[in-house]
C-alpha cells in the first residue's frame, strides 16, 4: 500500500506537467475520460456492486446506501457532467491584466493552477468525476479522499481515468486516490502541506468542521447555509409565498434551502396563516416564536437551538421580528453567511439590507435556490464557499487558480 | 484586563459600522489619525522610552532595539505613510462585474470589507500605524498583536487613534490592541474563528510558520523567500552584475533579495570569477558546490543547508548547474515560491522558465528587488504572500477585501 505521503508526493511531481498543459491536451484528455467512462461502465458497476453488498452487510442507511449506488443513468449523468466541463473556457494562461512602470519594466499578472487540490468526501462515486474533470480543466492534479465504503467504486473510475490519461499522453499519476482510508488517515492527509495547495472538504458539517480545525493545507470551508428570508412589511405577499415555498421544500437538503422566515409583526397576521397552511400542505413542520405561536397555536414552540440549526429537512423556525433592523441583527447572530434573503418593496429597507447582511450572496425578491454554480451561470460548480478567502458563494473554474507574476526588464536594478 | 476574546468581539460588533462607512468617513477619519499621530508625537515617544528602556534592561540584541526605537522622524514617516493610504482607491463598494440570467434575475458581484482583520507582528510600533491604516481604508477593523515589549508605545499609538476616531464619529472599538501579549496568547488568538476573518502573521519565519500550523482562523502566509537567480549561457554578463548586485548587497534583510546564485556551466569560468569579485567587495560570503570552487578555490563549501536557507545576510550560495532544466529542477526543490530569477538572452530558456518555475513572481533580466507592493505600483503594501490561496505575491487593499454577491428579482423561484 503506498503511503498518503507517497500519494501526495506523486501528485505533486505531476503537476508541473499537468499546469503547462495546453487547453487543447486537457480537452483531449477529458474526451478520454468521458469515451472511457461509458466503455468501462461495466467494470465500474460491478465494483460499485461490491461495495453495496458490503454496505449493505454493514448496515448502512438507506439514504446513503443511495448516494453511494451507481447505474447505467448515473455513470451516463458523470460523462455528461464532464461534457459540460470540457465546454467550460479554460482560466489558466490568462493575462489578468498588465502594466509598464516608470522604468520601463513590465509586469502581467497571470492565472495559473494552484497546482495539486486534496479532496476530501463522502461515499458518492459521482463526486470522484466530477472533482477530476475540473481539476484537469484547471490544470491542477488532484488527491482524492473518498470513503471507504465507496473505495471499489471509485478505484474503478480512477483506473478508468488512469488509462485514459495514457492514452493521450498525460500523466496519469496526476490523480492519486488515496489507498488509506482510515478515519486517522484524514489527520495526516490535511497536514501535507509541502504538497498540497488547497483542501476542499465536501460533505457534512461535522466532516467540515473537523478538517478546517486539523488542516495546515490552506482550505476552503463549503456548504453550511442556515438561511434566512425576512418579510418586509411591503412585500409582495403572493410572491412570497411562492419564493419561501421555493425555498423551504424544492429540495430541503440543500445547503441554499431556507431554514429560518422572519416575519414583520405588521404582517404576521395576515400572512403566517396563509404560508402555513401552504408550508403544512407540502410537509413542512413549523416551530415558532412566542409571537408566531399566538396567531398560530398549533404550530411547536422553537427552541434557542431552533435558530441556529441548518436542517436540512422539512422543518422551518418562524420569529416575528419589530422590522428590517430585528431581522438584520438576528442574522447576523445566527446565520452562516450563505445566503440571507429580503422580500420587500421598500426600497431603504432594500439597500440597508443589503448593505448590513454579511453574507456571500443577499437576495432581493428571488429564491435562495438560485444561489448556485450553474444558476449563476458558471457551467460547473465545485461548491458553495462560505468562507471569505480566496473565494466566496458559488465557486467555478477560476477558484482553482491562482495569480503568478511574470516581470520582465533590460538590466534595471533599484 | 479585557481577555482576547472580548476585545476579538468589540472588533467584530464594531465591523458592521466600518463595513458601511462610506469613503469619505474613512478618509476624514485616516486624517484625523495623521493629524493626532503628530499633534501627541511627544506621549508616543514617552511611552517608547520606557519601552526601550526595559527592552535594554532585559539585554535585547541592538538589531532589535533599533526597531523597537521610535523618534521624531520615524513618526513623521508613519504620518507619511497615513497619507498614501488616504490616497488610494478605496476598493470596497465596487461592483466587480454584473450580469442578467435568461430568468430575469441580476447578480452583482461586489466588493465588500472581509471583517476583522487579526495582526500578529513583532517589536516594530510603526507597523502598528500602517496596518490600522490600511485596515480602515478598507472598512475592517482590526486586532492588534504587537509584542510585548513594544506594549508601551503600541498603546500609546493605539489611544491617540481611538481619540481621532471619536472626533469623526466613527466606532473607536474597531481598533483593539490585545492586552495579553504572552507567549501563550498567540494560540488564543489565532482560535478566534468565529471574530475573525483572517490572520496575518508578519515577521521571522518562525512565528509565520507557528501561525500556519497553528491558526483556526483563515491565514495568509508571507514573507519567506529563498530567491534564486540562474545566469544563462546567453546573459548579458555586465547587466548580470549590476542585477545580482542589487539583488544581494542593496537590502539583504529582505525576503525579495537574492539567496542563491545558480550559473550555466558554460558561463561559470568567466564570469564566477567577475561576480565574486564585486561580492567579496561588497562584504558578501559566498558558498560554493563542488564545481564553483574549481574555478573560486578561496570561498566555503556549500553544505546542504545552504541550499534551503534564506540568509537575510551578506552571504550568497553558488551552485554550478548544466541548463535551463537543471536550474528548474533546484528551484523547485530548494524555492518558497517567491520571487525566482533568470538572465538570459535564449527565448526559449526563457520562456521555459517562465512556465516551469512555480513562484509569485518570476522575473526576467531585472532585480528580483523590484517584487514589492510599491514598486508594484500598488501605492502601500500589506506585505508578500508566497501562499496560493486569496493573494499571491505584493498585497495592496484589494487582498483586505472579499466578495458578496446581491441577487436581485421580481418573484423568481426555481
């Protein structure tokens, strides 16, 4: 077994070939992985068979017994993926901008890849194409830590990967799939730091939490969203409707999906029997504040922890607040600075909201479901950052680079 | 005594009102700073006196004591210093780029403060007036971790820019300078994940590197750099002397001067002897391979060690390479992905280099002296990161800034 030591070092002398790679061989190679992935799409099932029957053995929940199976629609949905990526333009080789100073030396900052990315995920084999194919798009060569139920599965895709790399031409060791996948491994793996130039935990909370704690690698933290929408006094109360049902039950699970309605107390009464009784319809349980609770007896009582959970379910919390600066404050005690959302028409109301919520996306009038990569517009998403370095709210291509500045002069010294 | 937690949430209540402060508060309030730093220069330079006084008590190093020692004119030059930061752009509030999806919604991508701004740096008080000033030109505020035995002076900086804050009416809180200076308290402080938004550890390696691996919260790393310069058959000799010169003698204590000195075997014999003679001249050690001292018999034996070592002194490693590719290969293995160096007149090689070395600047035919913030032409610098993530290379008030997104609509939902 080679050591997670051994795997980065690999990785890290691949990547000089891999970040002077041209568009044209990087698109080649991606061609390769998506003609290999469905060529070997057998292989690849019967190894995600082997870890099913094992998990199953194990006694894992149906829920993620679900993430980790792959089908002929799955593998077919990771080549399609990786389409969309090929289309992507390429970031790397691009002069950000340049200038000549006074004595006449040159300077062009560039965009270059941030050389090798250490990934870190749960048991979906999806994930394992997807982080390859942008990896590669940017030039950067990749450390996949995936977990151990899904280890024959993504062994499968990696082999797959490997030899289409040959094909073309490409280092194949540009991508390591790390053969320790002990829980200890995780500790050792964020500490390779001469190796790897960013870490990108994608999963849980917890999983989160415990590698932007233990990480020396430079990370950046994704995905938990305790989002708000508050309701103005002037909001459009159809539309709102319509948006916080959008938001709460289009897809509960996800890290943009609403968490927490504050409620003017101006219009608490005529509007939170309307939404609940829409919300109650689709499932969702609502707990609330006291205020909620006396126009809506039925309804549970919130607890503190009430606003400070993301969910990730069919429960919504409900405070009736005093107006836009209750609801700005509340925010910014208990929101995760993902996307925080205001319906109103009252345009002060509007600009203060905007100006005070600290957040990587504010809405106005607009589902917090738009708050992603390919809503945005960026073709491929490689998460949500809601951290403020290097790279905030829906990340694409450009997030996995970096800046080199070339300097060029004719002998000048200072 | 306030604990660091305490004064890290003073900091964070008090970014709200920064954040928003319009660029006509913050300069009005970044005169009153210059204002009261000369107006009260005699009780600074009262509290520095004690300051040095105990710092000689305790046998400090002269080096230090001279940076510790605040005079007349060194509190002029950090008035000075005041004044170029009021005279840059402010960054925050513009919109970076904006755009329509085909849904009708429109997002703005805009610039906006990253928060509270953590500073760690050693016994230099003027750095304290630098920092805050670049902290409030761009709507953060800031922790201050001086060292203790610059406390004094620190302090007295710190309360004379608290009194210009209340004259223009801005939230003096949002400058802290922590009273624990303990060795100990490092470790609190770069844990105060849920105040900060990021860390910059300015100093020796040691306490940067202490930082890294210690830091909860988000860091920028910068400052150690073991730059190379690699002399190509085809340099102009003459040009190359006048570079390495500069590179080496004209600031040594830098992290962009010059640390080793790789030559193209074919150019050793005529020019090793030439170089050497200015260097030796100069003052500068040189330390040489096994082929530079068949050629330059007098000078010392490279040990290992000297090929990983930033000196920050006169002394300059030497080392006989066959090429371009070799010079590479060093640069990789032994550079901080600082500033890195060729001479030469071959396209090729140069353009080899350019791609291959992997550093955040490289340089061609002109001193690696130039990689600075203001002969950047950046107007004041924060400081050199040699990380990949958020800034690379000279940081200007960009790099203290960090993106929110606004999402504006009429009732989208997805």
């Amino acid at each position: 077994m080679k050591t997670i030591e051994q795997q980065c070092k690999l990785a890290f002398e691949a990547s000089i070939d891999w970040a002077i790679a041209s568009t044209e061989l990087k698109n080649k190679a991606l061609l390769a992985l998506i003609r290999e992935l469905r060529v070997h799409e057998t292989i690849i099932l019967e190894a995600n068979t082997a870890d099913m029957d094992a998990a199953r053995a194990s006694g894992i929940s149906e829920a993620l017994l679900d993430r980790l199976l792959l089908t002929p629609e799955r593998i077919e949905s990771m080549a399609q993926g990786l389409e969309t990526i090929l289309r992507l333009n390429d970031p790397i080789g691009q002069i950000i901008e340049g200038w000549t100073r006074p004595n006449g030396i040159v300077i062009k900052k560039t965009r270059v890849p941030l050389g090798v990315v250490g990934i870190i995920y749960e048991a979906r084999p999806n994930v394992t194409a997807d982080v390859v194919g942008l990896a590669l798009k940017s030039g950067n060569t990749i450390v996949l830590r995936g977990s151990s139920s899904a280890y024959r599965s993504n062994r499968a895709i990696v082999t797959v990967f490997e030899s289409a790399l040959k094909q073309v031409g490409l280092n194949s060791e540009g991508i390591q799939l790390l053969e320790d996948t002990s829980r200890e491994s995780v500790t050792e793996f964020v500490s390779m730091r001469q190796y790897l130039s960013v870490m990108i935990p994608r999963g849980g909370a917890d999983l989160i939490q415990r590698v932007v704690k233990e990480s020396k690698v430079p990370t950046i933290e994704t995905g938990v969203g305790n989002c708000h929408v508050f309701v103005d006094q002037t909001a459009d109360l159809k539309k709102a409707i319509a948006i916080i049902l959008n938001g709460k039950v289009q897809r509960p699970s996800v890290c943009n999906s609403l968490e927490t309605l504050l409620i003017h107390e101006a219009v608490a009464e005529p509007f939170l029997p309307q939404i609940a009784e829409v919300l109650i319809q689709a499932g969702v349980e609502l707990r609330g504040c006291p205020k909620t609770k006396t126009i809506l007896p039925q309804v549970k009582e919130a607890t503190p922890s009430d606003w400070e959970t993301e969910y990730l379910a069919l429960i919504l919390a409900v405070k009736v607040v005093s107006g836009v600066n209750e609801a700005i404050t509340h925010i910014r005690q208990f929101g995760t600075q993902h996307s925080e959302l205001i319906l109103s028409n009252d345009y002060a109301n509007i600009e203060l909201f905007k100006r005070k919520v600290d957040a990587a996306a504010v809405l106005v009038n607009a589902s917090t479901r738009f708050v992603d990569g390919s809503e945005f517009g960026f073709g491929a998403e490689l998460g949500i950052s809601t951290q403020k370095l290097h790279a905030r709210g829906p990340m694409g291509l450009n997030e996995l680079s970096t800046v080199k500045y070339i300097v060029e002069g004719d002998g000048q010294t200072r």
